[in-house]
C-alpha cells in the first residue's frame, strides 16, 4: 500500500476502493490486491459499504456503490476536463494527421474520455469509454509519472501489433497527474520513433489542456 498523505486510515481505504475500481473483489482478492491485512481490508469495505461506497454484487463481492456514482456525475459536471480538452486535441489531431486521445486513470486501470479520429483510412481506433490497464501503452506510463525528462513516453507494439504511440502526462497546478494525452497510429506513419515525431505536439498539448483546467 502506498503512503500518500501519512493519514494512514485514509490511504488505506482509498488503496481498497482504488483496488475495488479495478475490478469487483472477495475478500480474499482485496486482502491480495491491497497488501492490508485480511481484518483491516474486511473493515475498511464494510465501514465504505455503509457509507454507500461499496456494495456486494450477486456473488458477494465488493464492487463500486451508489454513492460514488451520484458523486461521479457531480465531479464531472463540476470538472468538465473533456470539454476543457476537446479543442486542444482537435487541433492536435487536426496538426498531427493521426488519432488522438485524452485518458484517465481510474485504479491500476486507464480511460478513454475523448477519441479524435484520424482522417487517414488505416488508423488506430480507440472507442470512448474503453478502459486498457496502466502498465501497457504509453498513456498508462505517462499516467503513473513515467514520462521523461522530454516531458513524454513512447510504446511501440506494446499493447497491439503495429500500432505506436506516444503520450504526455496533463499536470494540475499541485503537481498531480490528472489526464494524459496521447497520439496514437500506425507504425507505418509514426515510425518506431514516435516521440522523436510527435512528442513535442503531446507536451505542448498537455500543457494548454493543464493552463485551461487551472
């Protein structure tokens, strides 16, 4: 379990809905995913369970409750990041002439919430709403604070055959990582250097999305 705030009640009950976020867990499966042990995991997903931030599925796991959702469409209406961010990636698709995206960590995993399209016919799509695990694909390392001093992190055939990318991590006024952008395509046109391409157009791209969210 990572210490983030020194609060340590705190750290471990977002470490067990970040592991919960992932994925509906048994106790078992917590217990493992969160490092805790078993009766302080037990715990922590009863006391979030009465709290409506957890709740048992049919077979018994832990998974999401009705609380988070309720918050989560409060927090997106109140943290528009998609509209903040949609002009600046039409214009990075618009300058790149390849597929853009705009993802989000939730837990050890990573959504899509804005898909640009490439106009070119042979091009990599990634569907709204889709969710890939962090450590695959460049998006995820630049999401977790991977990227490097260049400010971006590439992949080539890490996650799909033929298929490069390169991606930089959109960074609030604290320091945290909120988004990261992406462009994304065929090795064909990227080349197995797609940062050397298309690095600096992510970073810069980055950076406007953070200047309009602060």
């Amino acid at each position: 379990m990572d210490i983030v705030t020194g609060v340590g009640v705190l750290d471990k009950a977002v470490t067990v809905l970040r592991a919960v976020a992932a994925e509906p867990r048994s106790l078992a499966e917590l217990q493992d995913a969160t490092d805790l042990p078993r009766a302080t995991a037990h715990r922590l997903a009863v006391a979030l369970e009465k709290h409506g931030m957890l709740r048992r599925d049919d077979d018994g796991r832990f998974d999401l409750g009705p609380e988070l959702a309720a918050w989560g469409r409060t927090a997106s209406e109140r943290y528009p990041l998609g509209a903040i961010a949609l002009p600046v990636l039409e214009r990075l698709r618009d300058d790149s002439g390849e597929s853009v995206q705009l993802f989000v960590r939730e837990g050890m995993q990573r959504r899509c919430v804005l898909s640009l399209q490439s106009p070119h016919a042979l091009r990599w799509i990634v569907p709204e709403g889709v969710l890939f695990p962090l450590d695959a694909g460049s998006a995820g390392k630049a999401l977790t604070g991977t990227a490097g001093r260049e400010g971006w992190v590439a992949s080539v055939e890490e996650r799909e055959p033929g298929v490069a990318s390169v991606s930089a991590p959109v960074t609030a006024e604290h320091g945290s990582i909120v988004a990261a952008v992406s462009i994304s395509g065929p090795i064909d046109r990227m080349t197995r250097r797609p940062g050397d391409r298309f690095g600096a157009q992510v970073v810069a791209a980055a950076a406007q999305i953070a200047r309009r969210f602060t």
